[in-house]
C-alpha cells in the first residue's frame, strides 16, 4: 500500500502538470485523495499548483476539517466540493479541479461538451455537463455539481471551470485532460465549418466498446435511460443530467445517504 507521503508527491506532481500545462494561473485549482472514509489528503489555499512540495498538502476529516497542516497552510477554500463528491459517489478516490483554457470557454459559454465527435471522447467520458453557477467557497456550488454526480465523472462549472472524479488520482488528471482536449477539438472544429458528428448508429457501437472493457465510473452507456431500453442515446441532445430519471437516481442517493449518516 502506498505511504501517506508518496501520495503527497503525487499530489504535487499532478499540480505541476496543471499548471505546466495551463489549467490553472496563479494559485487556482485543488486536487484531493482519499485515503479511508474519514481521511483526505488536500492541496492548500493560496499556493501555486506548479510549486507544491509534500510538506504544503494538508489532511482533513470527511467534513472538510483540519486534521493536520503544517504552519502557514490551511486546507483549499473549494474543499467544500471535494467532500459532496466523495460522500455522494462511494467509488470516487480523487477530485481534481482545474481552468483548462477551452473547457472553461465552454463552460463560460454556458455549452456543455456533449457532441459526439471522435471515438475515445465517446468511450472516456461520455459527455460533460454544465453544472449550474454557484460563489465559490460556499455550498452553492456542490449543491449545483450534486444532481450531476450520480451520471457524470466530469462537470464543468458555469462561468468557473471543470471538475473530474474517478478511483485514483491519475485516473481523475486523466479524465480533466481528456475534458480539455475534447473542448480544444470541438472548438477548432467549430472554426472550420462545424464538427461532423458520429452517427446514432456509430455511438452504440462505442458504447458497446466500452461496456466489453468493462470501464469504471458514470457514463450514457449504462445509465441513459434511452440507451438502456434500446433506444437512440442522449448523447449530443445537450440536456445531460437533465432526464428526470438521472435527477431521480441522484436525489434517491442523496437521501439514502443521508439517513446512514454519511
């Protein structure tokens, strides 16, 4: 099993690739691992992602307080958003939060990433859902990204920038990297006439890839309710989270985890 301190590097090596590769400016962003049902690993408030050093990561409790931070440190003010993913999603082991450039765009632009425009976007993420705006630091913005977590393992945050979650901490960077390139692609796409989207017929067939490899986490191939019953999938309809089946699933989750006491 992997030491507290090794996590803590990895941590601040996946901060310096955010940085590195202009998700984030200044001290934006946070990452957080979990490491047992009431111990987080979390980056500080008020430091540059692309600087971090072990010594800088603190540990909190599953209501976001402080465990243990060194003198100067004190846990991410978005800490608060952390915590609602991982109560809501017993499967997630890392958030990753970050302002990738395009994503962001999007997310400004009040679009969600749900075209179907190449195969590994279809496969990896499905599509990306524009959760509603809320001020940062207060429980606005996980009680906007909630609705979204019980179908989706990235959202994007309206007129903030995107979140991604998944059962490790490379797995989360990956998902938000993957987020970025899909966003860069359909924006270029958009430039030069407009995106040639994947058929119905080609998007099943994708789905059905994905089920084989039996791929972990949320995603329209197991979850749309269209899908499921053999029908043409929500993919690209732009209302994603909006089925009231997905709303339905999430709120029932919510409230069964509410009554264990979690």
């Amino acid at each position: 099993m992997i030491n507290e301190y090794e996590i803590k590097k990895q941590i601040c090596e996946i901060g310096k690739r955010i940085y590195d590769k202009g998700m984030v400016a200044s001290n934006d962003g946070n990452i957080s691992v979990k490491l047992n049902d009431n111990e987080f690993l979390c980056t500080p408030t008020g430091v540059s992602k692309g600087f971090m050093t072990p010594e800088y990561i603190c540990k909190v409790d599953r209501n976001g307080k402080v465990i243990q931070a060194n003198p100067g440190f004190k846990p991410s003010s978005e800490i608060k958003m952390h915590m609602r993913v991982y109560k809501e999603r017993p499967d997630v082991n890392a958030v990753v939060h970050a302002h990738p450039l395009y994503a962001t765009g999007f997310a400004i632009a009040g679009i969600p990433l749900t075209q179907p425009i190449m195969p590994e976007a279809v496969i990896a993420l499905g599509c990306v859902p524009i959760a509603e705006y809320g001020t940062p630091s207060t429980e606005e913005i996980p009680d906007a990204v909630s609705k979204y977590l019980q179908s989706f393992d990235a959202v994007l945050l309206e007129n903030h920038g995107a979140l991604s979650f998944s059962d490790s901490l490379l797995n989360a960077y990956h998902k938000m990297e993957s987020v970025e390139f899909y966003a860069h692609l359909l924006f270029i796409s958009k430039q030069i006439g407009g995106p040639k989207e994947l058929s119905e017929a080609q998007v099943q067939r994708l789905y059905e890839i994905r089920r084989q490899f039996g791929m972990k986490g949320k995603h329209p191939a197991d979850l749309c309710p269209n899908a499921k019953s053999g029908q043409p999938s929500c993919h690209g309809c732009g209302k994603c989270g909006g089925h009231d089946n997905a709303d339905m699933v999430s709120e029932i989750t919510r409230r069964v985890l509410e009554q264990l006491g979690k």
